[in-house]
C-alpha cells in the first residue's frame, strides 16, 4: 500500500466581500502508511487549511483527498484530530474525556470492560493514569495535551492530525511531549500529519517535511526527505551534521526563500514592539529572526 | 442544599468557633455585619423620620414600629383563622357523631370551611402561582432557547417575534389571557380556579423571554473547538446537546432563569392585583379599598414581604446553579 493518504490536487477558495479569496492552490501529497510527516510554513500560510480539510472539518473547493482508497468527505473517527488548544470538555474528567471517544467509536465492538481497559491503556500511554480523574482544569498544560492525545489515540485512526500540538507549551514540557510522541511512535507506527513552525521540532520528528510557499495561493514549496536513523536523540543529534544540514534546509526556505514579508515601522524603537501584536506578532517576530539569520 | 462553606457571611462566626486568629475574625465580622446592619440602622431611621412628615387620608404614613406591630397582628389573625377552622371541623364531626349513635344509617358529611384567605394563605397562594408559571415558561424557553441557538435560520426568524413581544408589560397581557383562559377553561368542576390560570398565564408570558434569548446566546457561543470535537466523533444531535450545548450554556442559561425568575415575581404582583385573582397583590388591593386606619401599615408588611421573597426566590436560583454546575469554582454572586 504506496498511497495511504492521497491529497491530489487541492484548491480551496473562501469568499470574500471582494470575490474569492483562493488559499490554497492546487496541493497534492502522498503519504505511506506508517509516515510522520510535518507541514511547516509561515502564519497564515494555509497549513491549518489543510489539516482541516484533511479532517474534513473544511471541503476543497477543487481536487479531493482519499484515505485508505476512500474518499474523504465529512469529518470522522478514522482522522482523529489533536487540536492545538487539547479541546477538551472542561465539564469531564480526563477518562470521561476518552470515554466519550470510545463510547463513540466502539459502541458496537466493546463491551464495558472492555472499554475501561482500553481508555486506561490509552491513558497510561500518554503517562496521564495518575489523574484519570482530573478535570482540564485542574491538569497543567503539558498534561491536558496528553489527554488530547490520547483522545485521538483511543479512537484507533488511520491518520492522526496533529494542529500545532505542542505549539501552546512551553520549552521544556514541548521537548518533553516530543520524545513522548515518539516513544509512542515507535510503539503503535500511526499515520500522522502534523503542523508545526518549529524547525527542530519537524526535523527530529518527520520522515518527511512538506515546506508551505505563502498564501495567498499556496501550495508545497518543497519536500525534505528526514533520513535520520531511529530511535532519535536531541542530545546526540544537536552534533550531528547531517541533523544540522536539515535544520539548515528548513531555516533557508522560510527565511531567506520564502520571507515573509512585514512591514515594520522605522520610527521609534519603542513603538516597533507595541504595533507588533495588531499586524500579526508572530510574523513581525519571524521576519525580524529571518533578518537575523 | 446550600453549602455552609459558600457563606462568606458565616465563615468569621465558624472560625471564630473554632479559635482561630479571634481578633481577625471579629475583624471580619464587623466587616460582613456591622457594616450592613448599619446600613439597615440609617435605612430605619430614614424611614421613621420621613413618615412622621407624611399625613394621608388614613393618618400617618406607617413608620417601622407600626409596621412591626401590624406584622404580629397578621401573624395573630392567621392563627386565630386556624383555629376557628379547626374548631369548625371538630363540631362537625361532634355532630356527626351524635347523628350516627341515633341513625346507623345515616352517612356523615363534611362541609368545607370557607373563611377568608389571611396574609399567609395569599403568600402561599402567589408562591404557588409564581412556581407554576415559572416552572411552565422554562419548560418552553430552554428547548425554544436551544433550538433558536444550534440554527442561524431559526435564530433570524423567531428574533423579531421575541423582541416584540419581550418588552410587553403584564398589564397589557392581561385582559387578552383573562379572556381567553374564560373561553377556552370551561370546565364544571374544575381542577384549579380559573383566575390561577389567568396569573400562571401572564406570568409565563411574561417571564420566558430573558430565558429564551439568554440559553440562545449561550448555545451559541459553544467554542468552535470543542463543536470540531463533536464533529471529528460524530456525536448524534442528542448527545452533542447532552454532551457539549448543555455545560457550555450553563451559566448563561442560569442568568436568563434568574432574571426570569424575578420578572416573574414582579409581574405575579401586578396580575393578581389587576385581576383581582387570590394571592399577595389581591391582599395589598383589599387593604387599599378597606381604607382602614391599618391599612397602610399592612401595605407596608406585604411590601417588605414581597421584597424578601423575591430575594430568598434569587438565592434559591442560585443555589439550584450551584448543585448542577460543573465549574464549582465560579464565582456566583
């Protein structure tokens, strides 16, 4: 099976007062089973985009994406999502939270027991048993991203989508949940797609990275391939040349091939930093870390 | 039902039981009760000195102590109107009695006691009136409220509808409801008097609106992210409702109740007074047309009791939100 997940063609065009605004331009992609592939691109490049029709939460306006030789139409289990924000129900435990998954997706094969064992495996996977019984809000952020995963995990999907999922964490809890991640990788080989606009993050996890152009109209600038042998340590790779020739790939095509472009004002230097955030902090950060680089 | 430890009013008085700091406790003692029944103390003062100013027709306008005294006295004619009740059972049965011991054959009846309604039987008759039409308006603007906030179509076409007739007063409702409800209940023995009905009517008309527009504001303000959730697990409609519309549309559901709740209350008064149906605002209308040397002072005990139990009515509501709330930790004032 050589195409698992195949986005053949994609272009999706939102309406605007001023006519269609096309995001995305004719994307195509094709992952293997068992592939960790990372989007990566700058704000507002349409990633989101692409997850999302991925997940079938958005409709292509042309082309179309087919899983498993079926085509993807409306959102379901078979893709489970890991939202950026862990979106759990505030309301339920972390188990209640899995539970509602299972229930869902298995109703029909498992019986109670059954699924008990299967919500605390899946939660023990993630090392989250010890507060089965928490709320989201009493669980740090780091352990709420957890449980969002293994939401997803728990509903056996073909593809898991992953939308910035460490994205919201900080440093050190973000390298924590990668070698997670990957631990558990190694374990279960799931599909998975996962947007990020960490560099180091993409290249320690991917087999393959898909580098975004910027919208509008984006589509793949390139693809790198991450032939990085297994397991994979951040200690022993921040040595490895070949680990730093891909960062390198990566950090050439969004900085200095695809920059994006911001104005900043000149004026006071004071001022620079206050008009950031409303044009976009993240992008204004971006640009003046391309400049740099 | 309502948490001790949710008190902040007590917690001084239970550490202070306990011995702990005593002279922060009485601190905050002082804070929590000096500090309002000072407010209470002036309140009075104000009251007393303002109503030696006023003379009406019927005397001095009532100060606090004859308002106090008037409050006794209705408290007096309840129970008195108990036991005239009670003794009009006994001789029946007295009676009854006697008339078997003669005649076997005789079966024994039991008329009904019809004397006047006091000042107790009235609250208790608007607590009902108020309950029913509560009860039956929220029954219809919570499912209303859902519905009108899961659809933008449906939204858009009850929107109008509910701004117009939102700002109705009862007053105006009433005359409508009273002849309908005559037209529509007839009935030779019927369940439940008819001037009820009309109250529990133009209570719920009246009181569904903050319900409806409130839920339908909270349904619709469901994070976008947690609705993807639903999607991804395709939760039917019932369990996405269950699941995720309902605690998301919690708290603004219960604000809509609670403002609901206290127009209803407010109106309650009104209708009864108007329609001349039993209940508080018939017995404020009964002491103005007995223009009574009391009267005033009996106006002014079914004021403050209307006061009081319109806010043991909020504090109700907000105890029920506590008990179904999941965020116990939210701050409910």
């Amino acid at each position: 099976m050589s195409h698992y997940l195949d986005i053949s063609k994609i272009s999706i065009d939102f309406p605007t007062p001023e006519g269609p605004f096309r995001a995305l331009d004719e994307l195509s992609l094709r992952i293997k089973k068992g592939e960790f592939v990372s989007l990566i691109g700058h704000s507002g490049c349409g990633k989101s985009t692409v997850l999302n029709i991925l997940a079938g939460l958005l409709q292509a306006t042309e082309g179309g994406v087919a899983l498993d030789g079926k085509e993807v139409n409306e959102p379901g289990p078979d893709r489970a999502v890991v939202f950026q924000n862990h979106s759990l129900l505030p309301w339920l435990t972390a188990f209640e939270n899995v539970q509602l998954a299972v229930r869902q997706v298995f109703r029909d094969s498992m019986s109670k027991a059954e699924m008990r064992d299967w919500i605390q495996q899946n939660l023990k996977l993630v090392h989250m048993e010890h507060a089965m019984h928490k709320r989201p809000d009493e669980l740090s952020g780091g352990m709420k991203q957890r449980v969002g995963i293994a939401r997803a995990l728990a509903m056996r999907p073909k593809v898991l989508l992953m939308d910035e999922p460490f994205g919201a964490l900080d440093a050190l809890t973000r390298a924590h949940m990668q070698d997670s991640l990957m631990e558990i990788q190694r374990d279960l080989n799931n599909t998975v797609v996962m947007i990020t606009h960490d560099v180091d993050e993409a290249v320690l996890l991917s087999d393959r990275i898909v580098m975004m152009t910027n919208g509008p109209a984006a589509t793949i600038g390139e693809v790198l391939n991450i032939d990085l042998p297994r397991p994979r340590n951040r200690v022993t790779l921040a040595e490895n040349s070949d680990y730093n020739h891909f960062r390198q790939q990566v950090l050439s095509f969004l900085y200095e091939k695809q920059r994006k472009v911001v104005e900043i004002p000149r004026e006071p230097a004071v001022d620079e930093d206050e008009a950031a955030p409303a044009r976009g902090k993240v992008a204004g950060l971006v640009d003046r870390l391309g400049r740099r680089a | 039902m309502i948490s001790i430890s949710q008190q902040t009013w007590l917690q001084p008085w239970i550490k202070l039981a306990r011995g702990e700091r005593p002279s922060e406790q009485l601190r905050a003692l002082a804070k929590t009760l000096l500090v309002p029944l000072a407010g209470i103390a002036a309140f009075l003062l104000l009251w007393a000195v303002a109503a030696g100013q006023i003379n009406t027709s019927l005397g001095a306008f009532p100060g606090p102590l004859d308002v106090w005294q008037q409050g006794g006295a209705l408290l007096e004619e309840h129970a008195a109107e108990r036991r005239e009740e009670e003794a009009f059972y006994e001789r029946q049965r007295e009676r009854n009695a006697q008339r078997q011991a003669v005649d076997p054959s005789y079966q024994p009846r039991i008329f009904p006691y019809t004397g006047s309604a006091t000042f107790i039987d009235q609250i208790l008759t608007s607590l009902m009136t108020v309950t029913a039409g509560f009860v039956l308006a929220s029954l219809l603007a919570i499912p209303l409220g859902i519905l009108i906030g899961l659809s933008h179509t449906l939204y858009r076409a009850f929107n109008p509808v509910i701004q117009l007739l939102k700002p109705v007063s009862p007053l105006a409702w009433l005359p409508l409801v009273t002849m309908v409800v005559s037209a529509v209940y007839v009935s030779q023995d019927p369940l439940v008097p008819k001037s009820f009905i009309t109250s529990m009517v133009t209570v719920m008309l009246c009181c569904l609106w903050p319900t409806v527009i409130n839920t339908a504001v909270g349904v619709a303000g469901v994070d976008n992210d947690l609705n993807n959730v639903s999607r991804v697990l395709r939760l039917g409609w019932l369990t996405h409702v269950r699941t995720i519309v309902l605690p998301s549309a919690m708290p603004m559901m219960f604000a809509g109740l609670r403002t609901s709740l206290g127009i209803a209350w407010m109106v309650l008064i009104a209708a009864e007074m108007l329609a001349q149906s039993p209940g508080l605002g018939k017995f404020v209308w009964d002491q103005f047309q007995n223009g009574s040397s009391d009267s005033l002072s009996r106006i002014m005990v079914a004021v403050i009791t209307i006061g009081a139990i319109g806010f043991l009515l909020d504090r109700l509501m907000l105890a029920v939100q506590s008990l179904v709330s999941w965020d116990k930790s939210a701050d409910l004032r």
